[in-house]
C-alpha cells in the first residue's frame, strides 16, 4: 500500500491483506484507490470480494494488470470471480471496477509516474517503478531465478529498480530449498541482494516469504542478507512483515512497525 497526502492510495497486488487494509478505509462510498497488480496468481487477487471499502455503491477501484492470453483482463478476473470458485460475481458488488491491460511502459496515474517491465515469472507478470514527490519505490514481488549460482538479471528488471530508494522483492528461498523448487517461478534472498546491489537500490525489502519459514528464519535470512548487501553498497536490508509501516521522503527513509494500514500487505504473499 503506497500512500500520499495529497494523492490516492495505490495498493500493490490485493492479496488477503487486502481486507485488513479495509478495515482502515471509509466504507461510505467515498472510497477512490488504485490496484497495481503483478500477475493473477491466486494469491495475489483474492482479496478483491473482501475489500469492504468497495462493498458499497460509490466506491471506485482501477486495477492495472498485464493482458491475458485467449481473453480481456476484465473477462478473466470476471471468470475466476464467479460461481463455482466464488458465490458473488464481481460486477455484483456495489463498487465500481475499471480494468486496465499494461505492457512494458511509463504512465501516468494521477500524476504519479509509474513505469512497467516484465518480469521473468511463470504466465504474463510485470513489476512496476512508483515515482512521485522526489522518491521511488520498485516492487518486483514473484521473480524467476535462472538458476541456484547465477547472476543474471533481466534487463527490464535492473531498468525498473534502479537507484530506487525502496526494492520490494521476492526473497521466498534459500539455496537448499530452491535447488529442490528451481522452477517455481521465485528466487532466493541472495539473489534479491543481487538485483538490490545491481541495480544501485539504497534499501531492499524481502518480501514474499515462504509460508515455511518462521520468524525465527526470516530473522537468520536477514542477518546473512544484510551482510552481504552492505558491503555490496546497498545500505538497508528489512522483512517485510505485518503492520510494517515505511516512510520515504526524499532526505530521509524511516522505517517502523504500525497498528495501522502497512505500507505492503505482506501477510497476503507469505
């Protein structure tokens, strides 16, 4: 969840922490927000039907996905959204949706320029680049490493994280797991070093944990992580992690825990 002061919120993918960041939103209607989505990977929409915020008329959310093959995005997010996968159709809500297909590009979304680059997934993924008010934030949140010793990199991604002052990056391995799951579409948190270090990122977020790691195992990964992107020039290795709020100006990058709405709904990608 990015927000402004003086913009609309943009919520990066609506995973089930999607509801949680409903609980801190108007549900009267007024509600006007942004969705950058990823991919359409289970775990990265099914928040939508739970977003209370849109369940009342008034209320208007743009999504903005990559294109499908064989069908609109509308039509898609429409297909899995429906009996028997879900009881209420989405044009049943009271909500407004408005779907939007991306591609490699900049646009501009209210006037925060947000550029788009594919990234190496399984089915059509994209990770976005957020610059407004004199920072930038790049989320690549599910990241296909070639292989467990290598260092290439995309260049649509190095393009689309550099010098950000915030990477999001997908961190679900370690070695040993991902030499047992090397085609499942995700990396290890070296390699999310790799690209931080790369591509000149000042702080990386690990994100998208896996759902068998404890705290305990994000903490160990962390301090291995942070290690070795310090002396990689990267000056801030963090877990993300529930109700973790980060504030970026641009002279200064602060970093606390929050009881309100994060920053990312971490909790809806672990």
């Amino acid at each position: 969840m990015l927000e402004w002061p003086d913009r609309d919120p943009i919520i990066l993918d609506l995973g089930t922490g999607l509801r949680f960041y409903g609980l801190t939103q108007p549900c009267d209607g007024s509600f006007r927000g942004t969705a950058l989505v990823s991919h359409l990977h289970w775990d990265h929409v099914q928040g939508i039907p739970f977003f209370a915020p849109v369940l009342v008329a008034g209320a208007e959310m743009d999504v903005y996905a990559p294109a499908q093959e064989g069908a609109t995005l509308g039509e898609t997010v429409r297909a899995f959204m429906s009996p028997p996968y879900f009881p209420v159709e989405i044009d049943a809500l009271p909500g407004t949706f408005r779907f939007h297909e991306v591609s490699d590009g900049v646009m501009d979304i209210a006037g925060v320029k947000v550029a788009v680059a594919t990234v190496p997934h399984i089915g059509p993924t994209v990770g976005y680049r957020v610059e407004h008010g004199g920072v930038t934030l790049a989320y690549v949140s599910d990241h296909q490493q070639p292989g467990i010793d290598s260092t290439s990199i995309a260049e649509s991604v190095l393009d689309l994280c550099e010098g950000v002052d915030l990477l999001i990056h997908d961190a679900q391995f370690d070695r040993e797991e991902f030499a047992r799951k090397a085609t499942w579409g995700h990396c290890t948190v070296d390699y999310a070093v790799e690209v931080a270090a790369r591509s000149g990122a000042k702080r990386l977020a690990l994100f998208h944990h896996d759902p068998a790691h404890t705290d305990q195992r994000i903490d160990e990964l962390l301090a291995e992580a942070s290690a070795s992107a310090l002396a990689r020039g990267v000056e801030e290795v963090i877990a993300a992690s529930e109700q973790l709020t980060v504030s970026l100006t641009p002279h200064r990058i602060a970093s606390s825990t929050a009881s309100t709405a994060p920053t990312t709904t971490t909790d809806s990608l672990r």
